[in-house]
C-alpha cells in the first residue's frame, strides 16, 4: 500500500512540473510573437503571425520558425531565443 501511494505522489508531482514546463514554453513564445509583432508595427509594418514553433536547442536556447503575412504578403522568419539571462534575448531574420 506505501509503495502505490508513494508511486502516485510522484507520478503526480512529475504531473505538476511537466504542467509548469508547457505553460512557460507557450508563455515564451506568446512573448516572443508579441515582440516581433510589436517591432514591425513600429516599423510602419503590419505583421500578422500565422504560427510560430520553437524547439528547445542547448541550455536555454530556442530556435524556430514564424510563418504569417507581413503587409498582406506570405513571409517566413527564422526565429532564435536566448533564455538563460533575466530577460529573453529574440533575433529573427526573414528567409527570401
């Protein structure tokens, strides 16, 4: 009886932090969508993000790719995210 009752406390603390993993990863690039978005509209440009997916590389390290239409046209950006200091760290650049 112990042992079922030590293997469910564990199965749901690794529950709980697996949890915590997926909303700071969604949170991440909610923020990071924010950013581009945020920076083109300050360019004079209107950016709307179709997707953006981001792999987890070394340390604290994402790269990935934005897929959207950046004044009406279909553009793709390459996406990089330093994570590992106070605040995250974004470069992109458009393919062409």
């Amino acid at each position: 009886m112990k042992k079922l009752l030590i293997s469910m406390m564990i199965a749901c603390s690794a529950l709980v932090v697996l949890n915590g993993c997926i909303v700071s990863d969604e949170k991440l690039t909610d923020k990071v969508t924010q950013g581009i978005v945020e920076y083109e509209q300050q360019q004079g440009n209107r950016l709307e993000v179709t997707n953006l997916k981001l792999e987890k590389g070394e340390g604290k390290n994402y790269k990935g790719v934005l897929t959207g239409k950046l004044n009406g046209e279909d553009v793709v950006y390459d996406v990089t995210v330093d994570d590992s200091g106070r605040d995250f760290v974004v470069d992109w650049e458009l393919r062409k």
